[in-house]
C-alpha cells in the first residue's frame, strides 16, 4: 500500500518537472526570436520581497511582445525588455498594476543597445 502511494507521488513529480521543463524551453524560444527589442524601467509601488518581485515578473512576461522582465525589490524598479512593433511600455505598466496588483508606472525608456547599468543598492528586507 504504501509502495503504490509513493510510485504515483514519484509519478506526478515526474509529471510536474517535465510539464516545466516544456514551458522553459517554449519561454526560450520565444525570447530568441524578438531582434529588434527595446527596454524600458518601470516604476513598481509597494513591493517587500522576492514573492513580490515574481508576481510582477509573471504579470509583465504574461504581455505579448514582452520577452524578459528583471524585478528589484530593493530599487522597486522592473527592466523590461519588449518588442516595440508588439507592445508599449505603457501597456506592460497597465497589465503589471491589473495583473499583479502592484502599482506601475513607466519611469525610463530606451533603445536595447544603449542601456545603461541598471543602478544597484545594497540592503534587503
Ligand atoms: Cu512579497
């Protein structure tokens, strides 16, 4: 009895691991194929730790056009990198403050190749 509820524990893990493993490879893809990207910072209000900095990740990457997204909790600040003929930074801050519930503004945007250092602090809660 308890041999059958480990094998189908074994089994659902397998399962969950290679339905991730397809979904990072199609994310993958996805990124590769955009060449004329652009990057933008956003602004993102009320975020406390790395749960936070997720949730906004998932709202943003959720956007067609959207092909990266890289969350600070410590500067409250996203960069994200788009396709302009897909999206705007306007509507990636829209369905960030829709989806993730944390309010976004777009606070800087620039062409991919001449992006700056994103700014670093140090300190986290
Ligand atoms: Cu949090």
């Amino acid at each position: 009895m308890r041999r059958t509820v480990l094998v189908s524990v074994v089994l659902g893990v397998l399962l969950v691991v290679g339905w991730m493993w397809t979904g990072a490879a199609q994310q993958q893809e996805e990124s590769e194929e955009s060449a004329g990207a652009a990057q933008a910072t956003l602004k993102i209000y009320g975020m406390t730790c790395s749960g936070c900095a997720v949730a906004v990740k998932i709202a943003a990457r959720s956007v067609d056009g959207v092909t990266d997204a890289v969350v600070s909790v410590e500067t409250g600040s996203a960069e994200v990198t788009y396709d302009p003929a897909k999206t705007t930074p306007e509507a990636i801050a829209q369905a960030v403050s829709e989806q993730s519930g944390f309010k976004a503004t777009v606070s800087e945007v620039r062409a991919a190749d001449s992006s700056k250092g994103a700014k670093r602090r140090r300190g986290c809660c």
